[in-house]
C-alpha cells in the first residue's frame, strides 16, 4: 500500500513544485527591471544627433545715420578691420531621415548666415535651412550628403512618469546626456512661441541643448528639447519639449512646401477673470472672454460677436487662450468649426468655415 501511495505522490509533488517554481520565475520576470547603464541606448542614439553652430547676420545701421556729420568718423571706430567676429550660436539637431533632413529650434538658426552642423564622429558639414516656423520654434535643415543614421521616432506620446534621456551640445562641450522624468504634458502659456504644447520634463537642460533629442529608454525621439524654464538662465528643474508627433507634422509640410498651412478665425479673445465672469452670469471662469472680431472673418460670417464667451471648440474644452488658439490654427483650413459660446445668459452654437491664414494674421484669431 505505502509502494502504491509513493507511486501517485511522487508524480503529483513533483509537478507541484514544478508549477511553484514556474510561478515564482513569472514574479521575477514581471516586476519592473532596474538598470545601471543607458549605454546602449545612448548609443544607438549618439549617431543621429548633431551639433549646430550658427554664425548671425552683421547688425547693420541705416547709413543716413552715419551720414548726419555729428557722427562722422564714429563709424570706422564700430567696424575696425581686427574686429574679434562674433562667437557662433550654439545648438543642436536631430537627424530624422536617410535623405540627411534635421529638425532644430528655429531660434538656433534665426537671421543667420551660415550654419554649420558636427555629427557625432567629428565630421563638419554647411547645412542649408529648408523651411522654419517661428510660430511653434521649428526649423528644418538639410545636410549636403546622406546620414549613416537618422532617430527612430516612438509610436506612442509620452507619459507623465516616463524615463527620458535628453542629448545635446551643452555648452558647446560636446554631446552630453541627462536623464529624468516627464513631468508634465499639454504646457502653455509660458512665452516661448506663439502656439505652445510642451512636454515638462526635470531633465538638466544648459544652453546648447536647444533642437536636441528627448528619447525614451528605448532610445526613440518622443520630444524635441526647446526650452529651460528658469529665473536666472540657469537650470532650476524645469524643462520643456516639443512633442515628437507634433513636430514632424510640421516638419512633412515644411519639406514639401517650405511653409507651413494653418487655419485663421477672427477673433481675439483672453482668459475669462473671475470679475468678468461674474459680470456675464457665469459661474465660473471656464472659458475665454472674445474681445475682438476681425471684419468678414470666418468668425464675424458666422455671427460671433465680442462679449461672447467661448467654452467649446469642436465639443473640446480648450484649458486657456492659448490653447484655444492651438485648436484653431491646427485646423485645416475650409473645414467647418462647431464654436460652443455663452451669451446673454443662454448656450449657443455657431459653425464657421476656417480660412487659410495668411502672413500677418495674429496667430490667435
């Protein structure tokens, strides 16, 4: 009987410790595995991101001035022959396609000269802008000969707790890395472009680091590094990038087109305070307050009138002004708008057909 007995066990706690010991390597494999070195991905990434040195234009005077005989001989002291040139613009870039097209800031190129760009194997090359849009802070240029690399963008957004790696020229030092977390989507309102939409990270960013890469741990582009917020130039724990997905949208019509296409409105408008939301008999300040109405704008056709109060584009909830304008001008233009809007105390819903907006037009109307 106990032969028969250790026959059936056997086979039976064996399998038993089998499945626990199964168990207990699925545990191990689930739990979230630290590194201690980005190397790789650092690696993989090193070759599509370069270094930029842009030269500015000469600040010239209107030569009237120089021609008024109070002045004269003041001229020829301003621009002596052994004059020190000045120090090129620091910044970087990343290589985005094999035909050698790198997306930077457009305040890294803004009223230069010449532009010259150093990959990461030390190799000098004159790159020519192919287009810029000041309004987002983009600016594609382009190299005279075809890449060894280019950066593979993510599939997917970033999220708030994501580990990113930053790459770029700080300080003109070299490529250099740091490391965070994202912080913070959606950001607007902080003055650095007209139509902003950052990604808030507390990764180190230093001047130089400007149009350089924001990847994630698998080393692909989720953002492009702009900005630093800080109270004395310096880094504070504060930084800001231009979303990948957004960027190479622009990028596509800045290739194929030079310029970039976006919708215009008509109106002007600011956040709603909490003193004008109680003088229009809202309860409270979710909204924008229009101020203005361009004349035979879309929004003027479409019967939108200042004092209204603009609460939805689209069925969307724009957070701020700024946001609002970022809805609009994403907008294809000759598409129809559905604004929701308060006034007089009742909820009204007006469609206008978006325009092209042409040079010149206030981003936000």
């Amino acid at each position: 009987m106990l032969q028969k007995l250790q026959t059936y066990l056997l086979p039976v706690l064996l399998g038993l410790a089998i499945a626990i010991l199964y168990m207990q390597f699925q545990i191990v494999q689930q739990k979230p595995q630290a590194t201690s070195s980005y190397a790789k991905v650092v690696n993989l990434t090193l070759p599509a991101v370069v270094s930029i040195y842009s030269h500015e234009k000469a600040h010239t005077t209107n030569q009237a001035v120089w021609d008024n005989p109070v002045f004269e001989g003041l001229q020829d002291k301003l621009t002596k022959p052994n004059q020190q040139p000045a120090q090129p613009r620091l910044g970087s870039g990343v290589i985005i396609d094999e035909l050698g097209h790198i997306l930077t800031n457009y305040h890294v190129v803004e009223n230069t000269v010449s532009i010259s760009v150093t990959l990461s194997n030390g190799e000098k090359y004159e790159a020519s802008v192919v287009g810029a849009d000041a309004e987002v802070d983009l600016a594609v240029l382009k190299l005279p000969v075809k890449p060894s690399a280019f950066i593979t963008v993510a599939d997917k957004t970033a999220q708030i707790g994501d580990l990113v790696l930053a790459i770029g020229n700080s300080f003109g030092v070299g490529q250099s890395v740091t490391q965070g977390i994202v912080s913070g989507l959606g950001r607007s309102n902080i003055g650095l472009a007209n139509i902003e939409n950052y990604i808030q990270t507390d990764v180190a960013i230093n001047p130089g680091n400007s149009g350089g890469a924001l990847v994630n741990t698998q080393g692909q582009l989720v953002g492009l590094v702009t900005a630093v917020y800080s109270t004395d130039g310096a880094y504070q724990g504060i930084s800001f990038a231009i979303p990948a997905e957004s960027a190479l949208e622009i990028t596509r019509q800045l290739i194929d087109t030079g310029q970039v296409e976006r919708a215009y409105l008509g109106i002007t408008m600011h956040d709603l305070t909490a003193h004008e939301a109680e003088f229009f008999g809202l309860a409270n300040t979710t909204g924008m307050l229009v101020t203005g109405v361009q004349a035979d704008s879309p929004a003027a056709l479409a019967g939108v009138k200042p004092g209204d109060v603009l609460l939805r584009l689209d069925g969307k909830k724009p957070n701020s002004a700024q946001q609002a304008q970022m809805l609009v001008a994403s907008q294809t233009p000759g598409q129809l708008l559905t604004m929701t809007l308060f006034r007089k105390g009742q909820i009204i819903e007006l469609n206008s057909r978006l325009e092209k907006r042409v040079s010149g037009k206030k981003p936000n109307s």
